[in-house]
C-alpha cells in the first residue's frame, strides 16, 4: 500500500468550492465508506474544516487511487472532476507523510501555529476509527502526527501568541470597532466546538454582553451559563443583531443562517450611531447569505478575506525548529514504513520454511516408524534450529536493508527467489479509542 493526500484548502480554493467539497458530520460516515469502497482505496481518512478538506488514503497504485479519490470528491461538490483539478493539491508517499505531519503542527494553517488543527486531526481519526475505514497504515500515520503536533508546540515557540482563528478572526474584527473590543455587546451563533471557543474568546478580551444562539435552545443555555451569558432563540435572531456590535457565526448548518432579510432587519433596527455591525463567518459552508455584505453599516470577514488580511504568523525561527522537527519525524516514520512493509515477506519465508520442515518430518516418519517419540521430537528440534539458524542472519540484514531508501526492492527479491504469496496487510483490528475534543476548528 502507499499512501496518497488529496484535498484543497484556503491556499487552492476559495470558500464557495470548500462549501461544496464540505462534508457535514451527518454524511462523513457515508463518504468515508463511499472511498474505501473504491476499486484502488483500501483506507481513508476525511479532514473537513473551514480552511480545508483533504483525503489521506491508502492506495494500490497512485494513479488509480487519484481517480478514485478525486471521483468521490467531484461527487461531494456536484461537479465533474476536471472542474476541481485547478484547487485540489496531491501528496505521495513521503510528501505525504511529511505534508499530513506539517498540517499537524500548525504549519500548513492559516494562523500559523494554531493549535485548534490537531483536535480536527483527532476528531477525523475518530470518525475513521468508527467507520472501519482506518486499517494498519493510517493508524500508525495519524497516531505520528498527533505526537508530531504535539512536539511542536510543546518544543518550540510556534503558538507562542496563542492565537486561533477566532482570536485572528476577533483581531481583524477589532480594527472596524477602535481596536477595542471590550464593553461590545456580541452575539455567537452556533454552540458547538468553534461557537464554544468563540463565546471563551470574546470572554476573554471583556466583549459583553455576550448572548449565544443556536438550533437546539438547551446547548445554547448550556454553553450561555458557563461564561455567565445570555441565550437567544434562533427565531429572534433579527432583534438580537439589532442589539450587537460583533457577530461570530459558526454553525454547521448546509444552509446561510444570517440571511439578507434577517440582516437587512436587524440593520434597520439599529441605533444608527453606534457603529457597524461585524459579522465574522467562521462556518463553511457559510452562514451568512449572499448580499449581506452590501447592505451600509455591515462588515462581513470570512474565510476568504481572513486568508488575504492575516499576517504571515510566527517568528521565521520558530517556523523553522518545527520544520526540523517534521522533517527528523517524517524520516523516522518512513523507515518504519519500510521496515512494516517488509514484515511480511519475512514472515512469509519463515512460514515456508516451517512448511518444508513439517512436510519432511513427516515423510521421515513414514519411513522410519521404528524411531520412538523422543527420537523423532530430537530429530525435530534440531532440524528447526538448524533452519531458524540458516535464517537469522539473512532476515534481519534485510530488515536493516529494508530501512534504508530503496529497501523496497530487498522485500520484492525475497519474494520473487522463494516464490512467496504474501496476502495484502491486514487492518489493526484494534485502534485507541479517541473521544473528540471539545475545541478545534469546524
């Protein structure tokens, strides 16, 4: 198997294509089973946030399991393949490894460092896990580049500003209201991971009021009571926009929740000297509809002006340490991999080894039925450790071989002088459970 990342992001898309190749929590399972049902794609792995979506598969051929991938991806979108081919980006095998590993660190993020991108690692490794669609290979990938990710920020600088798309996202929004956020009454549509980390937020830099609205009205209060806000039905939301100076809208709803009409109303209602309203839409597909941004008095920031406006990020020094980080990790992983991959050839030659020793036994027992049971288990245990002897140093010098760049073609010889029928690697039966984090990015 190799391994094969296809997918699109802020950097290849703009948001209108990341909201059709957007897979909803509700259709993931489906999709997921949809890949690995592909004639080239044994395992798979869906990341789908507001900056990206991206495949990682494992794949018995490159160019059949692009098709295949890129299939289910036109699929999703509602639209032939060639129309994705300008924004989609594809990884093989150690620029695989090396480009799931630097998502993993924050690298590849729109903020640069952020560290909301390793819980949406977790959560998509979750739901693989739940699907059956992650086997042996993916385990070990997405397990490396959880503790990659981890190193990162536990070794170097990288998040030292702490920011996240909702803290890039309330800094941008703070340039249209004084640069001073707190004392503005806000308002957080959604209560889920990014409606949870929006709320803690805009607590955090003294924005308040603070009110929370969201389809289902018990989350809404759930999440409300913890930061000592108020909850809103989503029924009012046009009175409770007339009331507020920033908006973060991040639900997972297919459909704009801030709508002309609604907006237009709010608009309407307001006081008209205190300022525009700042609606930030965190969610992709977006939550706030077409035209909202022409109507005077309203700011609209997505994902789409986010990626044009934010600053490169962090220190060109810490960039660096957690670039030498993936790249020493990517290199351990690899050799694993190619270690993994000749595994069962050896394993497979010591099985016809074991073959060929029962088989002679065997005979020898019909031919001499005079020897007695200790005779024929001494006559046993020294032909085995002759034959494991004979073995020994030859399996594990290619295992050494099988390390190295290249190592590949050890394992294929192996197979090709002994005639060995090695079965496809089987999945890890059992994988970690993970529970998905209460943060990260939608």
């Amino acid at each position: 198997m190799k391994l094969l990342v296809v997918g699109a992001s802020y950097r290849t898309a703009p948001v209108a294509t990341l909201e059709r190749l957007a897979v909803s929590p509700s259709s993931l399972s489906r999709t997921l089973d949809r890949l690995v049902a592909q004639p080239y794609v044994s395992e798979a792995v869906l990341v789908s946030t507001c900056n990206r979506v991206e495949v990682y598969a494992a794949v018995s051929g490159f160019h059949g399991g692009l098709g295949d991938i890129c299939a289910v991806l036109a699929e999703q979108a509602g639209c032939q393949p060639a129309a994705l081919a300008n924004h989609l980006y594809v990884h093989f095998d150690s620029a695989a490894v090396g480009h799931v590993f630097r998502v993993a660190a924050g690298l590849d993020s729109m903020v640069i460092g952020e560290a909301q991108i390793l819980g949406q690692l977790r959560d998509a490794y979750h739901w693989a896990s739940g699907a059956d669609t992650a086997g042996r290979l993916l385990h070990e990938l997405m397990q490396q580049a959880l503790r990659v990710g981890k190193r990162a920020h536990s070794e170097t600088g990288i998040d030292r500003a702490g920011q996240s798309v909702v803290t890039a996202a309330l800094g941008l929004a703070a340039g249209h209201l004084d640069d001073d956020l707190a004392g503005r009454p806000a308002l957080v549509v959604g209560a889920g991971a990014m409606g949870s980390l929006g709320v803690a937020t805009l607590s955090r830099l003294g924005a308040g009021p603070l009110t929370v609205a969201n389809r289902s009205a018990d989350r809404a209060v759930r999440l409300a009571e913890s930061y000592g806000a108020g909850a809103r039905p989503m029924a009012e939301l046009a009175d409770t926009l007339s009331t507020v100076d920033i908006v973060v809208a991040a639900t997972a709803s297919t459909e704009p929740v801030l709508t002309h009409e609604v907006v237009a109303a709010a608009v309407a209602g307001r006081d008209p000297g205190r300022g525009p309203l700042v609606l930030l839409d965190l969610a992709v597909p977006r939550d706030v509809g077409p035209g909202v941004a022409e109507l005077p008095g309203v700011e609209v920031i997505d994902i789409d002006r986010m990626a044009a406006l934010l600053a490169d990020g962090p220190a060109a020094a810490d960039a660096a340490a957690v670039e030498r980080i993936v790249a020493g990790e990517v290199e351990s992983f690899l050799t694993w991999l190619r270690g993994a991959d000749v595994a069962p050839t050896v394993a497979a030659l010591r099985g016809r080894a074991d073959d060929v020793v029962t088989a002679e036994l065997r005979r020898l027992a019909q031919r001499r039925p005079d020897l007695t049971d200790e005779q024929r288990a001494e006559v046993a245990r020294t032909v085995h450790r002759v034959v494991q002897r004979l073995l020994h140093q030859p399996t594990v010098r290619v295992r050494q071989l099988a390390a190295e760049p290249g190592g590949d073609q050890y394992a294929a010889l192996l197979r090709e002088l002994f005639d060995l029928q090695v079965p496809q690697t089987s999945p890890v039966d059992t994988v970690p459970d993970i529970t998905p984090p209460a943060g990260g990015e939608r």
